[in-house]
C-alpha cells in the first residue's frame, strides 16, 4: 500500500498493484486497473518513488523512466 493524499487533504492508502498508469495532467492522476481514476495531492515523482520503493522491497527491479527524466 502507498500514502496519498486526496485533494481536500485526508490520507489514505492505496494498493500499488492496482496502479495502471500515473499522468501530471497538471494533477496528478491515478488510474487504475478498473479504469477508476484518482487525483491526488501528491506529486507525479512522489508516487512513482513510493511504488517503485514498493516494487524493490519484493526483490522486483523497477526502471520506469530514463535518468534524466527524473532529475
């Protein structure tokens, strides 16, 4: 599970796995595997770095953009 942080500011949590994509458009936006979308608070590199932290803690190696890109 991930922390966001929803629009009007309360905290909940999310199952990374359910993630299909993740779009600034300019807000941050979730959809998910059921075609949901969500707009977050959270920035586009902050819920990337949290599921890519996820990923690596079950031993998956995850590059999802370039390294300039995520500078």
């Amino acid at each position: 599970m991930i922390r966001l942080l929803r629009l009007d500011e309360t905290v909940f949590y999310l199952s990374f796995m359910q993630i299909e994509t993740v779009e600034s458009l300019p807000d941050t936006t979730l959809t998910l595997t059921n075609n949901r979308k969500l707009v977050v608070r959270n920035t586009l590199d902050d819920v990337i770095e949290q599921i890519e932290t996820k990923y690596e803690t079950f031993g998956i190696v995850v590059k999802s953009r370039p390294k300039e890109e995520a500078e």
